[in-house]
C-alpha cells in the first residue's frame, strides 16, 4: 500500500515538475516581430578587439520599429538582440552605430571621452554598413586608432 502511495507522490510531483517546464519558454515575442536570424560582429579599432562598445543597427530603410543592438565583450564580439531580449536581428541593411565613453575622475570632477571617433557615433555620420541576409550575418569592423576626446565635465557625486 505505501509503496502504491510513493508511486502516485512521485507521478504527481513529476507532472508538476512537467507543466512547469512548459510555461518557461521565455519572453512572449511581441506582435508583428519579423523572423530573426543569427547575427554578430566583431569591432576592433587598428586590430585591436574593442570591448565594452555599445554597436546599434540602423535600418537603411523601413521604420526601424525593432531596436537591435548589444554590446561587444573582451574579443570585441557582439551577438545582437533584437528589441532587448531575442537573439538575432531581421533581415534588411542597416547603418552600424559604435559609441563607447570612458570617464577620469581628478579633483572631484569626472570627464566623460568618448574613445569612438566621432563619425562612427552617429546614425547620419557613420560609413559602416551591415546586410543581414537570409541565413544571418557575420561581419568585422575596424573604427581604424583608438581617439579619445573630451565630451563632458561634472562634478562628482557626493554621499549626503
């Protein structure tokens, strides 16, 4: 009889263990979200990978409605996610964006550089572009020597 009643315990909890996978498929996809397909890049500035760098995908066309972007790890790798959260990007050409700041601190003030050059930073500057196409992308990027320039001032914040 107890052996009957460990069984049924056993048969019950596995089907909760069962029905609990079932809702963890992750984020509900959002309507209208295109199909997404593998892509990534590699940022290096003179050879050199480029870790930390922010890098967004512009739509050359279209309404640009799915923000894709990610952020390049110590290899200068960056796997993109459409709209914060699913791996992959649409398919179409986009305009690439690269911003990465630094700041110093000295005297209680922090300064902001950016390490990026300029055109490289801003949708309507940058000569960087990358096609998607149907089975994905892989592409490399160099933004040529490392800049640093000056973007801002504060002063640094204090514990009340």
């Amino acid at each position: 009889m107890r052996d009957k009643r460990s069984f049924y315990i056993a048969l019950t909890l596995a089907t909760f263990a069962f029905a609990a996978t079932l809702g963890c498929g992750g984020p509900k996809k959002p309507d209208g979200l295109p199909s997404l397909v593998p892509c990534r890049a590699t940022v290096t500035q003179s050879g050199v990978p480029l870790e930390g760098a922010t890098v967004r995908l512009v739509p050359i066309e279209g309404d640009g409605r799915w923000a894709v972007a990610g952020v390049t790890d110590a290899k200068g790798v960056v796997e993109f996610l459409t709209h914060g959260q699913f791996k992959g990007a649409p398919v179409g050409k986009y305009s690439v964006v690269v911003s990465k700041e630094i700041s110093e601190t000295e005297n209680k003030k922090v300064k902001m550089f950016t390490v990026v050059e300029k055109k490289f930073t801003q949708q309507t500057t940058t000569d960087l572009t990358l096609e998607v196409a149907d089975k994905g992308a892989d592409a490399t990027f160099d933004l040529g020597d490392p800049v640093k320039d000056f973007l801002e001032e504060f002063d640094e914040a204090t514990d009340p």
